[in-house]
C-alpha cells in the first residue's frame, strides 16, 4: 500500500551538515563493508535500488534501538517517549518512530494528536518537537477513532515507507517504538534497519508478562539484534501522598528473566500516578518531574540504554 503524501511544494529542504555525510548516496560512498555496496545473489535490480535508497536514509542516523515488549500493556511506548525525551534533553538529535500500526499512542503521549503531516517533492516532513522528530501512522488518521485492519505484507510496505520516504536527515539516534509480540511489525523493523544497536525489552514484573520476555529476546537472538537489557516496568506503586512504594504486583520477574537469559537487567520503574497523568496529559514524564525519585530511576537506566554516563 502507498501513502497518498500532502502534493504541497514546500521550499525548504533538509541538508547533511555533520560527520561528512552531505549529499552522500550509495555512488559516492566508499565504506566497502556497506551492505548497500554490492547487489545480492537472487536480488533484482528493483529490490537492490530499494535497498539502496533505504541504506542512504540509514546512513545518516548514527544509533538505531527498537524498544520491544513480548505482552501489550507493559509501558513500552512510555519507556520509547522517555527515552527519545531524555536524548533530545541531552543535546542528541533524535527520531522516535511509531510502528505500532493498529494503536499509534506516541501523538497522544506528547500532544501531538491534531497535528497533520507535510509533504514535499521528496517525501513527507516529520512532525517535530523541539530537537526531536517524530513520524507515526496516527499522524495520517483523518478520525482517531478508525480502525487499521491491514494485513502483513500492507503493514511492511507502510513501514518501508516510515524509513525510505520520510525525511529524516542527519540524527544522533533513532528510537522505533515497537508493537508487542514477535510478528510482523518487529520482524519487518529488524530487517530493515541495518545495523541496529540493539533492542530494548520491556516487561512487567508478574510471570504471566515477564515469561514472554523469553520469546522477545529468543527473537532478537534469531535476528542477530543484541539486547541492550530488560526494563521491568510497574515494580511497586509509588504512593502519590507519602512515597513509599508498595508491592502490588509480584516482584522481580523481569531480573529473573534477565539473569536465566543472560542479558543486562537496567532496572525498575514504579507505577507512578504521575506518569499515567503524563501521558494522557501530552508530556513526557522525564521532562515535567525531573526533582521526583521515579524520574531519576528512570534516567538511571536510560542511561544505561544509550552510555551517557560514559560519554560525559
């Protein structure tokens, strides 16, 4: 399926400016390790031009992370909307990228729902926010109440697009907001994007969410994508009056899992109400309750995530 782009001829255009990467195509590039370089055994010359052009978008991003969940209602986009917040905060330049075709939820999380995407000769213009650009198929719902029923191969294609004909430009990192499970959407995602740093897994404590965290990282080893740790989410409420965390749910599932795995374990966020207000509210937790206890929990393991700490 194509997207029909806004035929609006926008003037302004997005140049390279960093790390010697200006109006570098596939032609003039001389990295010969580019899996872009050569065109591959049973691969056309349509596929190969696709592929090129995907790469030369790539290129220009320095650090890609998917952020993955195996169960729905974990907190993954929170921990994508945070992440990507607290690098734009930092200084990066940032794209977040919203996958999940059938419930886009990162407009709403940043009071982005009415906003309408740009289109120029060379393919659609990111919303932005600041420092960060952002590109979600909420964005094209003319009512946010219809409903996606696409099938695979649709989804894919809507997804090649999101990567190939949405411009970018020159990023420090790339967040993609994953939907949960190991189907067609992730699989498309870690396919497409050539290397990626690594991906994210987002669980919640109690066994019934945190045994599929298995399946996730099982996915991410089958695809030679290394997992940059699990982040157990709604570890204990935070009482909104006093402080004091309580355990409601089972604890420890996500370092269980981590530790029979043999991945990082980054850490634990309580279930704060202030997150939950956060989101509906439009604003990125780590950006409006920087003094609170649960956003410095929260800093701590994105930091974790991208290696600020080592890079200061």
């Amino acid at each position: 399926m194509v997207i029909n782009l806004d035929k609006a001829h926008l003037t302004a255009q997005r140049q390279a400016k960093s790390d010697g990467r200006e109006g570098k195509t596939c032609d003039t590039c001389k990295d010969s390790s580019c899996s872009a370089k050569n065109q591959q055994k049973d691969e056309s010359p349509e596929e190969y031009k696709d592929r090129c052009k995907l790469q030369v978008v790539m290129c220009r991003i320095r650090h890609k992370i998917v952020v993955l969940s195996g169960k729905g209602g974990v907190g993954k986009s929170t921990v994508a909307v945070n992440l990507a917040t607290a690098l734009m905060l930092s200084g990066q330049r940032v794209g977040l990228l919203d996958v999940d075709i059938h419930g886009p939820s990162v407009p709403t999380m940043l009071g982005l729902e009415h906003e309408t995407l740009k289109g120029g000769p060379d393919g659609l213009f990111p919303v932005e926010l600041d420092n960060m650009k952002i590109m979600s198929l909420g964005f094209l719902l003319q009512n946010p109440d219809d409903a996606v029923i696409w099938r695979g191969p649709m989804k894919m294609g809507v997804i090649k697009q999101f990567l190939t004909d949405v411009q970018w430009g020159d990023l420090d990192y790339l967040i993609v907001d994953v939907p949960p499970g190991t189907g067609d959407e992730p699989l498309s995602i870690c396919q497409l994007i050539q290397p990626l740093d690594g991906a994210v897994v987002v669980t919640t404590p109690q066994k019934v969410a945190s045994v599929d965290v298995r399946k996730s990282i099982s996915f991410c080893r089958r695809l030679d994508v290394p997992v940059l740790g699990v982040v157990e989410n709604m570890s204990g409420f935070v009482c909104p009056k006093c402080g004091e965390v309580t355990q409601i749910l089972p604890e420890g599932g996500g370092k269980k899992i981590a530790m029979d795995m043999q991945v990082p374990y980054l850490g634990a966020i309580p279930m704060d109400p202030a997150i939950a207000q956060s989101g509906d509210a439009g604003r990125a937790f780590i950006s409006h309750y920087t003094a609170s206890p649960t956003s410095k929990i929260m800093q701590d393991i994105l930091d974790q995530i991208t290696g600020l700490n080592k890079a200061n």
